[in-house]
C-alpha cells in the first residue's frame, strides 16, 4: 500500500466519510 501517492483522491474521501456521517445523522433526526 502507497500512502504517498494519490494523496488528493484519500484527501476526497475522508472530506466525504464526515459529509455522509453528518447526513446520516440528520436523516435519523428526521426519521425520529
């Protein structure tokens, strides 16, 4: 595993997990 390239694209994807995480949260809210 090579950490040191494609750092842009990991830097994406952990940018989107909390965006997903936030999302799912108030989507809980919602439901509740």
């Amino acid at each position: 595993m090579n950490f040191q390239r494609g750092k842009k694209h990991e830097d994406l994807e952990l940018n989107l997990v909390p965006l997903i995480d936030v999302l799912l949260v108030i989507i809980i809210f919602l439901v509740v």
